[in-house]
C-alpha cells in the first residue's frame, strides 16, 4: 500500500477539521451579464480595490448567451459595496447575494467507475451523509460511471480539479495502468485521498484504504471526511476491509 504524501496528510487534516456551520467571512456574488472581453476582470479589479480577497470564481455561458458569474469573497464587511459597485459594471444585468458553496453542498465525495457498483458506493454513501448531515453537516455525493482505461484515467486526474473535493472512491472490477499512474499524481499533487473496492489490477496498490463491500465504502467515505465523526483516514491508513 502506497505512504501517505505530505500534502494529503495537511489537506485531509484541514478539511477533517471544518464544519459547514462554522461561520467564515466569505461571501458569494451572483452575477447575469452580457458577455464580453474584460468583464471578469473588470469584477474582480473592483473587488480587489476594496481590498476583498477572492476565494473562488465560476463562469459560465448560459442558454440565452448571458454569462453566468459565481464569486465568493472573503470579507463580509464590503459585501453591500461590492453588491452596488458590481450592478454599475457594464454589461450586468442582475447582481445578489448567495450563500457560499461550502455553506450550501460542504464536502463532496466523488465516485467514479462501473455504473452498478458506482450505484452501491453512491447509496452507502448517500445513506450516511444524511445521518450527519442532520446533525449539521453538509456532504454532498457526486458520481461519474464511467468505463475504459483513458476515460477512468481522465476522469481520476479531473477530480484534483473539482472544488471542495474530501475523497475519491473508484468503483470496478478491474483498474490498472494510466489509471494508477492517475491515483498517484492525484495523491502527490492534490492531497485528495482515494478509497478503491478490491479489484484485480494494480491500482489498489496505491490506494489509501481498499473495501470489499460497495456499500460500505460509500459508508466509510463520508466518515472519513465527516467533522462530527471521529473516524480518521491517517490512522487506518493501508488497510484492506
């Protein structure tokens, strides 16, 4: 079983310790405009002269044409400013003020692999993430089913990409090559642990922990990464359930 890179082990740490409910200053903003070159940088130049720090930015063009903005930012006392300041910028068409994305979906749990057995780890995980969401948590379970070696390998490397990711679960019967290579570079470069279901190839040999039952792995993912649950990743580390 592979060691537990330095990153990981002050990534998991850090998001073992949040709790959804905490209050941050961080805030979101919102934004519907027409597109045009400058406009993302004319928002967070204003932002940035009331000297708010962005801690997240999401673009994307809907299906009238409009772009879709989504920024959060950390200081709540500039919130009314940055709200009347954005409206005045050309092309805004609508600006308000949402809650953040941690605030709203937490952590997530990613699950990528066979469809069937993606379906299993997803209702463990499911099933257990409202047990703590109820008490005031907020895990959120995304999964991905997909199969072959550059389509898994891809999706795997795409995961250190994703925003407030706690754990990757790959769900299959068979997981090697540019897959593996794909776990380690996740590991090493992005601190994201990864949970395999016993399977042949040689991916589970550098995986975190490796689960034989589907359902418990969606389980134990979401304790894993749970605040109010005292299960911890580093001290299992290695082991095969």
């Amino acid at each position: 079983m592979a060691s537990i890179p330095a990153i990981l082990k002050e990534r998991y740490l850090w998001i073992k310790q949040h709790s959804a409910p905490e209050e941050s200053s961080d805030f979101a903003i919102e934004v519907l405009a027409e597109d045009r070159i400058g406009l993302v940088a004319d928002i967070t130049s204003m932002i940035s002269s009331y000297s708010g720090n962005i801690t997240y930015i999401q673009s994307w063009i809907e299906h009238n044409g409009l772009i879709h903005i989504l920024v959060q930012v950390d200081k709540q006392s500039i919130k009314e400013k940055i709200l009347l300041e954005t409206q005045k910028i050309n092309s805004v068409r609508s600006v308000f003020i949402r809650p953040t994305y941690i605030k709203t979906y937490g952590k997530r749990v990613i699950v990528v692999g066979g469809g069937a057995q993606v379906a299993l780890v997803a209702s463990g995980a499911i099933a257990e993430a409202d047990r703590h969401n109820i008490r005031g948590e907020t895990i959120s379970i995304d999964t991905m089913p997909v199969v072959g070696e550059r389509e898994l390998s891809q999706a795997v490397r795409a995961v250190g990409r994703l925003h407030r990711v706690g754990i990757l679960v790959l769900a299959g019967a068979l997981m090697g090559g540019d897959i593996t290579r794909a776990v380690v570079e996740l590991r090493e470069t992005y601190g994201v642990p990864v949970i395999s279901l016993r399977m042949a190839g040689s991916v589970t040999s550098v995986c975190d922990l490796v689960i034989t039952d589907p359902t418990e792995a969606g389980v134990m993912a979401v304790m894993l990464i749970s605040h109010i649950g005292q299960f911890n990743l580093l001290k299992i580390h290695g082991r095969c359930f």
